[in-house]
C-alpha cells in the first residue's frame, strides 16, 4: 500500500494541519515508510504468541476483602470537637 499526494493532503486536511505544496512529497515519503514498516510487521509468525499486559510476568497483590475500622477510629476522631461513638457529633441545621 502506498499514499499519493492527494491522500496527503486529504489526511493533512482531516487531522487540520497545514501543509504546503513543496512539503507534501516529504510527508509522502514519511507515510510509505511507515505503511512499509507496518507491512513488515504483518509478516511475523505469531502463531502460539499469547498476548501479554507487561513485558515481565506479573500478578496482581490481592489482599483479603474484610470490612474492618482501620483499627485507629480513636485516632480518627481525636481532634473533634464532639464525638459520639466513633462518630463525629455536628450541630443540626434543619429544623
């Protein structure tokens, strides 16, 4: 696959960048190159290759689901003004 000059321009025009009549045989080049490089690509095996999230193997820390406080409520709210068991204590302001 290949890209003319008319493609260029068609594709400088969708991506709203301007381009000149003198670099649009540069831009053609660049874009060949590319679509060559991504050809090459279509050419490796791989058959067997299963995909993979990250170059090294990993897994995931997973900790137990348990609902807990934190241990530390007391800490939470030692600096309230008011508190009423572990909860903090605001004045009413609906009547």
């Amino acid at each position: 696959m290949s890209v003319d000059a008319t493609t260029v321009r068609r594709i400088a025009h969708l991506a709203r960048i301007a381009v000149s009549d003198a670099e649009v045989p540069h831009l053609q080049g660049e874009l060949n190159a590319m679509l060559a490089f991504v050809e090459q690509l279509s050419e490796v095996d791989v058959d067997g290759v299963e995909p993979m999230t990250s170059v090294t193997p990993m897994q995931m820390k997973k900790r137990a689901d348990m609902v807990n406080d934190g241990a530390i409520a007391d800490q939470v709210v030692a600096n309230a003004p008011a508190t009423e068991d572990h909860f903090f204590l605001v004045p009413k302001v609906v009547e």
